[in-house]
C-alpha cells in the first residue's frame, strides 16, 4: 500500500524520548511506526509499536521490510533506541559489556542506517534523527564507555551527512542532557567492579541521581528533534535543554583547562585525586 502521508520510524518508542517524538510526529500528521524488542503491548498509543531489536541484524530487516509492505516508504528515522550504564570506572566493565553497550548504542544505528538507507536513496529524500548526548561532546568520566559510544554516534552522523545530502538525505545528531525517562533505571551496572573504585562511584552516583531530579522531561528534546525535522537546511548537531547548551558553549569557547576543572566540579571530584 502507498501512502500520501509521510512516514516515520522511530526506534525504542515504548517509553521517554522515543515515545514522547513518536506522539509529536503523529501530531504533525505523519503516519508513525515505533518499535520495541517486544512490539505492540496493551496500552493506548496513537502508533502501532513494530516489534524490532536493534542488535539483531534479522529483527531489523524485518521490521524495515514489514513497515515498506504497509506503507511503501519511509520518510524519517529516528535513532532513539539506547540503554546507559550506571557510574563506575572504565576498567570496571569487562570486555563483553562494552561489546554490548558499543552494540546498542552505535551499531544499533548502523544497522539501521543500513536497512533504511536504501529506501531514501532511490526516494531521493528523506531525515535521519539521530538521539545522541551532550557526553558525546564532553568527555565525562565515570561513564566512559557510554560517552565513547555516543562520541561514535555523533562522528558517525556528520560523516554520514555528508555522504547522504547529495541523494535529497539530511543526518542530525539530537544531544541532550539529563532527561526524565525511565532510562536512568534501565542503566545496567558495571560488571566487574573493584573496591579501589568504590567511593568515588558511590559519590558520583549520588551526584547523577540529584541532577536527574531536576532533569529536562523528554518533551524538551523533542521540541528540538520536531525543530531538526522541520528544518529546511537542518543543522549537523542540536543541543536540547539549557544544561547541554551550557555544557557546548563551554566546551566551544571555554580553555581547555576551565573546561576540564568544570567537569571534575560538576561530579564533585578533587582538581587531582579522587577521594
């Protein structure tokens, strides 16, 4: 079936961000598609929700392909789906989980990058949102293997803009702060911690925890993913809420000396040690 409509697809859209675009979108009157690892659940959404793993390489062919029977296009993606980990030290997460988290948060969107691509290619148009962080930006420490991945994405994006722009194609990178979303409680925790470690993790995550009581709602970002997707020359990179715009202006103007004292302050960390 063809559609007049146009279509969006957007990943990891049970909870947060990505249900919060997906009800925006239908708003704006595009035909939308979320996905879970699930799929439909009982609940009342104005889309239906695909059933779509994002680290499985089938469950994402499928799901593309099921949306193309229905609608014989796609005219927007949005990357949302994620997962974080709770604050320990870098060498507190064993190979297999940064695999995992690399396997989400990066590779999840090169999969469907991979699925999708093709379809807007031979439309000559279409959007790609991707949801970053501001800790793709700035290097945050105690969540690096999360920050390396969200660096990934944001390389990864502006790369791909400028591969796609040509072929009617636009990527941006959505980069927001601390949300409001059940995602702080999804964030798994570091699978090899070590006692050495067990002070300052305790004191960064009693740091995190406060800043997440006075965290953006979702609705913040998605004001700014309705403005990327509107936009008729979209920009490479958006920040969204008033701490991430903060933290670029910072990491833009600020020497790079202010900018890291700034970091260890923010987590309460001593300008040399830890503890």
């Amino acid at each position: 079936m063809m559609t007049n409509k146009r279509v969006a697809l957007v990943t990891g859209a049970s909870s947060g961000i990505g249900e919060a675009s997906a009800n925006k979108l239908v708003a704006a009157g595009y035909t939308v598609y979320g996905t879970s690892r699930r799929g439909d659940q009982a609940g009342q959404r104005p889309f239906p929700l695909l059933a779509l793993d994002v680290t499985d390489d089938a469950s994402v062919e499928t799901a593309v392909d099921e949306l193309l029977r229905l609608e014989g296009r796609i005219d927007l993606l949005i990357n949302n789906a994620g997962f974080g980990v709770a604050p320990g030290a870098a060498e507190e997460s064993s190979i297999e989980q940064a695999k995992a988290i690399f396997d989400t948060n990066f590779l999840g969107i090169v999969r469907m990058i991979r699925a999708v691509v093709p379809h807007m290619r031979r439309q000559r148009s279409g959007r790609i949102i991707n949801i970053g962080s501001i800790l793709g930006v700035v290097p945050v420490p105690y969540v690096a293997l999360y920050v390396a991945s969200k660096h990934a994405v944001g390389g990864y994006s502006e790369a791909l803009d400028h591969e796609l722009r040509s072929r009617g194609i636009r990527v941006s990178v959505i980069e927001p702060a601390y949300t409001k979303t059940q995602f702080e409680a999804n964030n798994i925790e570091p699978d090899a911690k070590l006692g050495e470690y067990e002070i300052v993790r305790a004191k960064v995550s009693k740091v995190v925890s406060q800043a997440m009581a006075g965290a953006d709602a979702p609705e913040v970002v998605v004001e700014v993913v309705m403005k990327a997707v509107q936009a008729l020359h979209p920009k490479l990179r958006y920040t969204a809420g008033k701490t991430a715009g903060q933290i670029q202006f910072l990491r833009r103007f600020a020497p790079a000396a202010m900018m890291d004292k700034a970091i260890r302050k923010s987590l309460q960390l001593d300008m040399q040690g830890d503890n």
